[in-house]
C-alpha cells in the first residue's frame, strides 16, 4: 500500500486563501512528494514551504519549456490544478497527458455551496459528465441505496472567499515586482480587482440595503415573472464554455426574445451573480435595452445576493450555464441555457426557441433530475469548501483519500468504492440543520 502513495504532485494555481497548502500537506503526510508553482506573490504567501515552491517569473510565452523542464526534473506523476481553462493550466494539461501524468481539477461545485467539485482530467464543458446520459447514470446508481441529500438554500463561506480574494489582490498589487512579466488570465488590471474587492466590503451595509429593497419591490408586485441568472464575465465557463463574448450580448438575446414571446403581463428579473464587482454598468445596459424593446416597466435588476428568496416563486429561469441552475432544477422549474454545461441533459433542460420558452415552458423531468444530482453527489461532488476553516476540514477528510486512488470518481463509483457522500452525509446533514 505504501507504494501506492508514493506520487510526486505538482501544484498550479489553487483558490485564494490556504487550501492548496492544507491540501499539501495532507498528501505529504500520506508519504507523497509535493511542490507548488507560484505565478506571482499571493500564490507564493499563500504556501508556507519555501523548499517545496517553485518561483515562475516569465512570461506566459517561456511556460511551456518551463513546465516541460519542472515535469521532468521532480519527475512528476500528478498535476493539480484549479480551474482547467486558465492559459498556464491550460499548458500544463497538455504537457501532463503528453507524458501520461495524472491531471487532477478542483472547481467550485456543481452543487455549490455545500460542495466542491473533483475530477480527473477536465471540469465543466471539458468534464466526463459531458457524453454521460441520464441512463447511464442511472445504471450505475443501481449499486447504490443511499438515500438523497436535501439542497441547501444559502451560500457556505461567501465572506470568507471574499477576504481571501481581497487579500490576494492586495498582495499582488503592493509586492508583485518579481513577477511582473506574467500576466493574469483576465483582462481586468489587477488593481482594478483590488479596488473593486475593496469597494465591496466597504460598501457592503448599503449595498444590501439597496439589494433588500429592490427584492421587495419584485416579490410585492404580484406579478409573474421569469429569472435571469448573471455569471461573471471573466469566468472560465463563460469565457470558454459559452457562445457569448460578453455579458450585454446575452442580455439583449434575453430581452429581445421576452419582449417578443411572453404574455405582457410577465415581468424579467435579471439576477447578479454574488462575487459582481461592476466591472460594466449592468443597471445603465440593462435599462436601455429594456426601453429599446418597448418592456423598460417590465425588467429588474437585483445586484446579487441569496438565490432562494428570489427563485422559489419565479415561472422560469434562463442563464448562459451557471451552476445555479442546479437549485433551479432541483425546484422543477423550467430552464433555458445557452452554454456547454454539465447539466445539459434533455431530461431537464429545455430544447425550445428562448421566445417559445418564455410563451409556454414545461417544466424539467424531476425524476430524472434528482438521479443526476444523487449520481453526482455518489462521485464528484465533495462536501466541504475552500474558503472557511471548517469546510476545509470537512474537505481535506474526504478529498486527499480520492487523489490518491488510481480510479476518477466516476471510475470509483462503477467499482464499488467509498464514494465522497458517504463519508460526509453525517457531518453534512448536521451543517443544514444548523
């Protein structure tokens, strides 16, 4: 068994905060080597062994030598990353599969917040979810008798992420001089991020207030209205797993198609994501589009927020891919996506025209959808968080045994071994009845 564990992990880019370090040095105790590749200082003061780091300091250009060169030198057997769209990850994976090196990617979950997402190879549009079927699901829980667990309705470590996230900025935009030859994935500077992380603690009093009194407004006008979940533009899964190159293109599909096939009396609500910072001015295009299609009376904006409140007696929803589509699911309302999304199964989401959806939609197979969501909950869906001490804790007992095994998740189900539900629905089911 002791050869079992004997891997060489390299570590890429992790979530802000001290994840990828606990998780580290979980691995190491199990007897693996691990090192870690910095792209700038808050990747670096967020690793607290110096003789396991590995400073990059060039551009993106020079990575793929140098990634080559580490690969070979530490004779790595594993790579882990976080995310599997960003262009130094993107590298990496190649130069990994090239030489037969496993790939593991973390990613928010699928069934956030009360879970994070674990997989072998790819996430998202790149996930084994993607060619999987309803069916073939559905033959594998045979093996399984474990009772579903109940979605939560609220948001896990949201403060947490967003300390985290301001921290790291911080950092990168006082000490990051070493690395100033590598430039971040995004196209938003990064003390623009800062500032922008900065304004939102700063202001978070007001912003609810004024978030608070907008919900009202929506939920006291008595009438029916159809949801529109926002995601971040600079996300992987709208940037890569989309057919949109900005958000106001999707909002005008949105607008123009309600404006043409829902019943006058219907109103549109569209719905910011948590982490929005206002890098456009959402409220200003959304209302000139509005006013364009002659519905301005009819449209809303809700500057993020919990999603429970707003969703539960909305007709519809429609997003690019959002993972908050799955609550949307999970309460059997009618969904329309746009984007690669592991969810996109016919058995629930809709396949008619956006104009047609909004004028007559049906509602998804919820049998068939909660066979999805317990199938995902028995592989890759892992409770705990990235973010709060004690969903790392709640992580780390489940996730490290997984990267350890030979098998994926959905490898390991089909085998019969201990899947991540199971070792956490006590601890889970504790958290939601909290």
């Amino acid at each position: 068994m002791a050869a079992e564990y004997n891997r060489k992990y390299l570590m890429l880019q992790g979530p802000h905060g001290p994840f990828f370090a606990r998780l580290g040095k979980m691995l190491s105790a199990a007897g693996c080597d691990v090192w870690r590749v910095g792209f700038n200082i808050g990747d670096r003061v967020f690793w607290n062994d110096a003789k396991s780091y590995i400073p990059f300091y060039g551009p993106v250009d020079d990575w793929a030598a140098g990634v080559d060169q580490i690969l070979d030198d530490h004779a790595i057997t594993d790579i882990i990353v976080y995310g599997d769209t960003k262009p130094v990850h993107q590298i990496a994976i190649a130069a990994a599969k090239a030489r037969g090196i496993s790939v593991h990617v973390f990613e928010e979950g699928y069934l956030r917040p009360y879970w994070v997402s674990y997989e072998r190879d790819g996430s998202n549009g790149n996930s084994r979810l993607m060619d999987m079927t309803v069916a073939d699901m559905r033959a594998a829980l045979e093996k399984s008798t474990v009772d579903a667990i109940e979605a939560p309705s609220h948001w896990g470590d949201m403060y947490h992420h967003v300390f985290y996230s301001f921290a790291y900025h911080a950092m990168m935009l006082v000490a990051n001089g070493r690395y100033k030859k590598m430039r971040t994935h995004r196209d938003t500077p990064v003390h623009k991020e800062f500032l922008s992380a900065l304004g939102r603690i700063m202001l978070s009093v007001p912003r609810n207030i004024k978030r608070n009194l907008l919900t009202r407004r929506l939920m006291n006008s008595g009438h029916p209205y159809h949801l529109v979940l926002m995601q971040l533009e600079h996300d992987s899964a709208f940037q890569k797993h989309s057919p949109f190159d900005t958000m106001p293109d999707f909002f005008r599909l949105v607008i123009e198609n309600f404006a043409k096939g829902a019943p006058r009396h219907h109103h549109l609500a569209f719905k910011a994501h948590p982490l929005e910072l206002g890098r456009r001015p959402i409220r200003r295009l959304l209302k000139d589009l509005a006013r364009e299609y002659g519905v301005e009376d009819r449209v809303h904006y809700i500057p993020g927020g919990k999603l429970a409140r707003i969703l539960d007696p909305a007709r519809t929803a429609v997003t690019v891919n959002s993972t908050a589509s799955q609550q949307v699911l999970w309460r059997g309302i009618p969904l329309k996506i746009f984007g690669d999304a592991v969810f996109d199964k016919p058995e629930f989401v809709s396949t008619a025209p956006l104009d047609a959806f909004f004028g007559n939609p049906e509602r998804p197979d919820t049998a068939a959808y909660r066979d999805y969501r317990r199938y995902l909950l028995e592989t890759s869906q892992v409770a705990g968080g990235f973010y709060s001490a004690s969903g790392r804790k709640q992580l780390l007992r489940q996730v490290a045994d997984m990267m350890l095994s030979r098998r994926d998740p959905y490898d390991a189900f089909e085998a019969g071994d201990l899947g991540p539900r199971q070792r956490a629905k006590s601890q889970h089911l504790r958290v939601v009845g909290d």
